[in-house]
C-alpha cells in the first residue's frame, strides 16, 4: 500500500482528467440503467488502477468508496447535469427551438 497522502493527490488528479472527460457534454446524454452500470463500472475500474487493487481481490465497491471517501458517484453528476440542463432549456421563452425539441412540441406531418 502507498501512503495516503499519494492517495489524495491520485484522487486530485482523477477529478481533474477521468471525470472532467467522462461528463463532457453529459448534458445531452440519454442514460439508461444499463448505460448508469457502465458508467459505474468504469468507474470503479478507474479507483481500483488507481489503488492498485488486482481483480482478483475480493473487496467491495462500499469499502473502496469508502477508503478514499467519495460520497457522489459518477453516474450521479451525469444525471444532475442532464436534469440541470432540462430546468435551463424548460425555462426559456417559448419560441425558442431547444425548448421545442426537448419537450417533444415539434410539428410535423407524422402523428404522435
């Protein structure tokens, strides 16, 4: 094991690429379940490079997050953004095309 202080610089350093780069554009994503366990699970591949934990070491994902005390995830930045982003484009004046595409108020020849 390293020392905790190389811990909390490594945990500074991933904010700052892996998740910065993971939620480019999170706004505009649609995300399922399968896509938020993908996401999840990245993740925690991530921490366990960081931590040098092998696969084959049988901790938990709680007792990792909660060894370098992580209280949001990755996935739950992702969704708060989207929301985030809906509230924004909602309260636009009502002429304005993102407005209309987001809310699904779109004419068109076809019937919803």
């Amino acid at each position: 094991m390293r020392p905790a202080h190389c811990h909390k610089i490594d945990q500074i350093h991933s904010i700052c690429l892996f998740i910065t780069c993971m939620s480019n554009a999170a706004e505009t994503w649609t995300i399922n379940a399968a896509d938020r366990q993908r996401i999840n699970a990245f993740e925690m591949w991530c921490w366990r490079r960081m931590l040098r934990i092998p696969w084959t070491a049988h901790g938990t994902k709680a007792s990792m997050l909660r060894q370098l005390k992580i209280t949001r995830r990755l996935s739950t930045t992702c969704l708060k953004r989207i929301l985030e982003y809906f509230g924004h484009i909602a309260r636009r004046d009502g002429d304005n095309l993102e407005k209309i595409v987001v809310t699904g108020k779109a004419e068109g020849r076809r019937p919803r």
